[in-house]
C-alpha cells in the first residue's frame, strides 16, 4: 500500500475514534469534521475498511456503521486528547464552534491567563526572545521586569511561566495572571546564560515512586484508581515541578508518612529524593532532612522530658 497523506490519516484516525468511542460513526460525521463531501467520506470509510476490514460492519436500517465484534483500534488514543475531544469537542480554527461529544462536567476555571498577556508571553517562548513586563508580586509593590521566558508550566490550578529573571538573575516561575503589559524586547540579545540549558532545577530529573497510603483503609482501591498493579507508581518530573505535582495530588511527603486524612490517597515513599528541589517545600508534609531531624530529635527530647522520674 503507498504511503497514506497525512490529511487523510487524521480522517481514518477520526473514523476510527467514533467507532471505538462512540459506536457509530455516519458518511455525515466525517463531512461535518472535514468538509470532504459524501464522495470523499465514503472514498476515506473504504479506505479504512481496507486497513481493517474486521472493524466495522454496516446498518442498513439506520445507514450508519457500527463497530464489529472483534474491533481492534487501528490507531493509538491518547487518553489525554480522548477526554477533550469528548468534553470540549473537535477543533482546529479559532472560529470553529466546538460542542462536547458526550455530555460531561468540567470544574470551572478560576484562574485564566488573559489572551493579551499570554499571546506575547508565548511569541517570546517561541522566538527565543526577551519580555518586558509589571510583575505583581505578593511580597512587593508591582514592578517592572525583564525576563526570558522558555516554558509554560500548569501546576494544575494556575498556569506559569518558566523564565529567567534579570532582576534577580534567577530562574523563576511567574503566574500569568499576575503580568500586565507584556512587550516582546525584538532586538535584544539574549544571553547564554538565560536560557532552559542553565536552569539547573528544570534541567534535573526526579525520579518519585508513590505508594498507597498505610493509613488508607482500601489500599486495593488506590492501586486500581493509579494503575499500579506492582503497588509503586513511578514517575519522573523535573525538579521545577516536582513541589506542584505532590501537591495538586495531595501525595503525603512527610517523614514515615505521618499525614492523616481522607484526602492522603498517595504517600511519597522516599521523602529524600525531593532534597535540593527547589519548591518542594510546596509538597504535603515534606520538611528537608536537616528540618526534619531536628524536629525528630526535639520531639524525642520532649517525650524524655515527660517521661516520669520512676521509669528513667
């Protein structure tokens, strides 16, 4: 078989996600998502059939096809880009109305990126070129700034901005939502030392291994609801981001995975690869090895120092 277009890989792929997701798929469908016209969508079913001449049978009742019994997906689905096809629907022009294919609930979002701020913030991420911005910081009066942004970073309830600061000469993360007035600097050189390659915590590779929690009564469960047959979970997260992860799952990263609570599903199981990261001080529970053996060795002193005279 020659080599299949690209355009009209996507339409075989679209076939193929209405029969495995939906199970039904109409000429109509890829018309509607396409713009092919009937000849074209029945020219791009047969082809599908050609590919996979078990997965689809045809009603001729209804006039549509149906997925067969023995139906294998012919392509790959990414859960991630399943669930917002599902949720929000289909769309590549900003135009385009979209509607979800299935009805669904999604938690509103509270904090969103004005398009006037992220639009400039992310043609400098692109261009690899410089901003100049009013940050409004929580510890500070608003002030103007000058970064290098490289990467956008969703901690899960707000988005970030990765960039170095030349004020602070630091790699830092900003929140979008607190920038005002961004201009890309077109002419200005960005030096070596700005860029991702030097930012030593985005750079570094955590690798975290989460377990159930000891203290949740259906530990069984929590393997089902993270797929972790084994009973580890392992993932890897740069350094950067490893504090916003813990967090935004309620991973308990306390020294013996001491948290209690109905949220603490997952515990860290070695608190120890977190040192040196930079905001894992935003993890659950999670206190450096030095914090955490003073704490240790003052509550030890304290339980001597109630301990009565008699049983010294």
């Amino acid at each position: 078989m020659p080599p299949i277009p690209r355009a009209q890989l996507e339409r075989l792929s679209y076939i193929d996600f209405r029969l495995y997701f939906l199970g039904q798929l109409r000429r109509s469908d890829l018309v509607a998502r396409f713009g092919t016209g009937p000849a074209g969508a029945t020219r791009d079913i047969a082809q599908y059939r050609e590919a996979a001449p078990g997965n689809l049978e045809f009603d001729g009742t209804r006039k549509l096809y149906l997925p067969s019994a023995s139906f294998k997906p012919l392509f790959e689905h990414a859960p991630q880009r399943v669930l917002s096809a599902l949720s929000q629907g289909f769309g590549q022009g900003a135009a385009e109305a979209l509607s979800p294919l299935l009805r669904c609930e999604i938690p509103s979002a509270l904090s969103v990126p004005r398009m006037s701020v992220l639009a400039p913030v992310t043609r400098a991420i692109h261009c690899g070129k410089a901003l100049r911005l009013v940050y409004h910081s929580l510890s500070g009066q608003p002030g103007e700034r000058e970064l290098v942004p490289f990467a956008l970073v969703d901690s899960g309830v707000r988005w970030h901005v990765r960039a170095f600061d030349r004020k602070s000469a630091e790699f830092r993360d900003f929140v979008l939502t607190r920038i005002e007035s961004p201009v890309v600097i077109e002419h200005g050189e960005v030096g070596r030392h700005e860029t991702a390659e030097h930012d030593v915590q985005w750079s570094r590779i955590v690798e975290l291994e989460l377990v159930p929690h000891p203290s949740h009564p259906r530990p069984d469960v929590i393997r089902l609801d993270y797929d972790m047959p084994d009973g580890v979970l392992r993932i890897k997260v740069r350094a950067a981001n490893a504090g916003y992860m813990l967090r935004r799952w309620n991973v308990d990263c306390s020294p013996g995975l001491r948290l209690r609570g109905p949220e603490y599903a997952l515990g860290l199981a070695d608190p120890l690869v977190l040192y040196g990261a930079a905001n894992a001080l935003l993890a659950p529970g999670y206190r450096p090895p030095v914090a955490a053996a003073s704490a240790d060795k003052l509550q030890g002193s304290r339980q001597r120092d109630d301990t009565p005279e008699s049983s010294r």
